[in-house]
C-alpha cells in the first residue's frame, strides 16, 4: 500500500509563507511583543499544516522547497 499526499496550491502556500516571514522579521525586532509572537507562532502552525510538518522551521523550509520546485517536461 502506498500513501499518497495531497499538496496545496502554491499561491497559498506562498501566501502563508510571506506572512511567516513577515512576522519572524517583526519578531526579530520586537522578541517581547506578545501579539507579535503569537501571530508569527499562529503563522508557523498553519505552514506546518500545510506542508505536513511539526516543527515551524520545518515547514517554512519544506514551503520554500515546494514553491522552487520545478515541475519536469515531458
């Protein structure tokens, strides 16, 4: 038996994407803000459910690999 995984649309998972990175980014600069950082770990949660990850870091990477990803020619 193989499984099979669906994967999302890349203009949403560019799209969740840039606002992960948005927020790391205001993060960076404000560490203490707790909007900030619940936004950015809210952000994290919906990449990993998106890309099949756990971890945020994980996803973000595994998002920005899908999105480069070429398809083959045939």
């Amino acid at each position: 038996m193989t499984s099979v995984m669906l994967l999302p649309a890349k203009a949403e998972v560019a799209r969740h994407l840039e606002r992960y990175r948005a927020w790391e980014r205001l993060l960076l600069a404000a560490p203490a803000d707790h909007v900030v950082r619940g936004n950015f770990e809210n952000t994290g949660y919906t990449l990993c459910v998106l890309m099949g990850k756990r971890c945020a870091r994980e996803a973000a990477d595994a998002a920005e690999h899908y999105l480069r990803d070429v398809p083959a020619r045939i």
